[in-house]
C-alpha cells in the first residue's frame, strides 16, 4: 500500500507541474493569435483611412459649388421704382422714371415726363450747398479740417479725405462740386457761421426764395433719402445756380487734384459729357443713391438753345447720360421743337 499511495503522489505532482505548462503553451498561442489580429485590424484601418482621405476632395468640391450657386440679394428698389413711376411710356424711349427739359429763355418746355413727382435727389443736392456758400461770400481761403463728424454714417460711404484732412474753403467747393466729395459737402456745412443746423436752416430758405415748393433739406450733402425735390423745383435751382461764375466754373471742371500732407490726390468730374466735344455744359450735377436711383441736372447749349435738362430715378449706371445724349439729338433733329407728351 505504501508503494501504491507513493505512485498516486508522484502522478498528482506530475499533472500539477503539466497543467502550468500546457496553459503557458496555450497562452503564447493566444498571444500570438492576438498580436496577428491587431496586425490586421491596423492594416484595415490603414487602409479606411487611406480611402477616406482620398474621398474628403470630391466632397469639399461639392460643397463649394453648392456655396457659389447661392442665389443673388435683389439690388434694392428705388423710390421712384416703388411708386410706379418707371411704368410710364415717352416718345424718347427715356430710362429714367422723371425727365424735365425747358428752354433757359423762353421757359418753353420741350418734354416733362413725372415732372412733378418729388422723390429723393442725392447729391444734387450738392449744388444748393454751392450756392449758399457763393451767396455768403466767405473767405475761400479759409482753411477748414475734416473731422469725425464729417465722416458718412447714413450710407457708410468712403472717402479719400481722411479725419484731419486740412484745406480751404475753394478746394472743398470744388470737391464738392466736380466730384461729389461728400466729407467736403459736410463740412462746408458744418463749418458754416453758425453750425450745421444753421446751414440747413438756409438750404430751405433759398428753397422758398426760388419758390421751390416741393423741395426739403435735412443735410448738405444728399446721402439723406430724405433730401426731396421735383423736377420742375430743380430746374429753377439749375438757372439761379447757372447765373453764378463760381458754380459754373467748379461743376464743369474736368478734373482736380489737391495737395494732403505728402500725398497729392487727382479728382475727375462725375459727368464725363463735359470732356465730350460735342456737348457745351455751362452748369452740371449728378447724384446717386439707391432710393433716388442716377440723377443728372445740366444746363447746356444745343442746337443753338439754351437748355436745363433734369433727369431722376434713372435706372442703368450710364442711362441718365444716354437720356441726354437722346435729348441733345432729337433736339437737334428739329427746327422747332414740339412738346413731347
């Protein structure tokens, strides 16, 4: 029995030291079974990420032009497009909604289309600021900074006369006038005896002088959609402007350049007929802002008559010139102009 019991021992030792051993063997197995997979699994992300990167190209490619076909902000409607006013036929074929052609010295109307209706007048209000400067007779060489307040925050318009900015009165009327510098139009305004209020307050005044009854200011430079007048009231502005030497001078000029600091700046005329030979322009003014649309007043000679031509609420950058060039023609074309109605 002790030799039995002394085998039973040794074969009870013996599988305890197998078992240990065999589950190594195992384990090793399993490890390196492990090690193969995650080999693997590294390969197939490799690979998916390899094939994702080369799928990001399209995708952005689509997302841009998704972007660019975005559809356009409609350009806004001005006041005289609002009301209508385009919708009104004339014998010219005119683009602007408000057309107003007299003779200087007769007071014969060749054409009136919505002469009447009073909308707004951007810069053309410019040129009632002209002439409340020229009838004050203040020193033109009175050198006037532009400040802060000079600086557009009803449009957000820019300019090239920055805060600091320092030249005289002439230069700033010539700015003004030729090029429709908007910081130079306020502040001849803002300088004037007075204050700002002051010179507002004269602007309507003059307006009731020359019996402008449909006309209103509220500030010197047009920006306001607010500055409103008629076609016929700006006629009457057009005359009394033309009668003065300075006006027609500083409108006409084709071109300006002022000395600021270091720098020397070059202005042209916002109306390029007056460089066209075929056109005699003694007086002019162009505006624009979208709720007046392109406005245009001129005096000038055709065909031997001394015109005032007053062109509103055009639509197209370059059509209140044509309008003119129209006008100027037919005129031309006849001894004798007839009314258009």
């Amino acid at each position: 029995m002790n030799q039995l019991a002394r085998l039973l021992v040794f074969f009870a030792v013996s599988m305890a030291l197998l078992v240990p051993a065999s589950h190594a063997a195992t384990s090793k197995t399993a490890v390196a079974k492990t090690t193969k997979s995650v080999k693997n699994v590294k390969n197939i992300k490799k690979t998916t990420v390899t094939k994702r990167v080369k799928s990001k190209r399209p995708v952005a490619a689509v997302a841009r032009k998704t972007t660019l076909a975005a559809p356009r902000v409609p350009a806004p409607q001005s006041y005289g497009e609002i009301a209508g006013l385009h919708q009104k036929s004339d014998a010219l074929d005119l683009k602007s909604s408000v057309a107003y052609v007299i003779d200087q010295d007769t007071r014969e109307v060749l054409l009136r289309k919505n002469d009447q209706a009073v909308l707004p007048i951007a810069s053309l209000t410019k040129l009632m600021t002209g002439l409340i400067i020229n009838e004050a007779n203040l020193p033109m060489d009175e050198m006037i900074t532009i400040t802060q307040d000079d600086v557009d925050t009803e449009k957000g318009s820019s300019s090239r006369l920055r805060v600091g900015t320092v030249l005289s009165r002439g230069e700033l009327m010539h700015l003004a006038l030729m090029s429709s510098e908007n910081r130079a139009a306020h502040a001849l305004g803002r300088s004037f005896p007075g204050g700002l209020d002051v010179f507002v307050a004269r602007m309507n005044e003059k307006a009731r002088e020359l019996q402008m009854n449909d006309t209103r200011y509220v500030e010197p430079t047009g920006l306001s959609s607010k500055n409103q007048s008629s076609a016929q009231d700006l006629a009457k502005l057009v005359n009394v402007a033309h009668s003065e030497a300075t006006l027609r001078e500083l409108s006409t000029s084709p071109n300006y350049e002022v000395s600021v600091g270091d720098r020397t700046l070059q202005y042209r005329n916002t109306n390029r007929l007056v460089n066209n030979p075929r056109w005699e322009i003694g007086l002019q003014k162009t505006g624009y802002i979208s709720e007046a649309g392109r406005c245009l007043v001129m005096q000038t000679k055709v065909a031997g008559r001394n015109l005032i031509m007053v062109f509103l609420d055009s639509a197209g950058k370059l059509s209140r010139l044509g309008d003119a060039e129209r006008v100027r023609k037919w005129v031309e074309t006849l001894a004798v102009a007839p009314k258009l109605h």
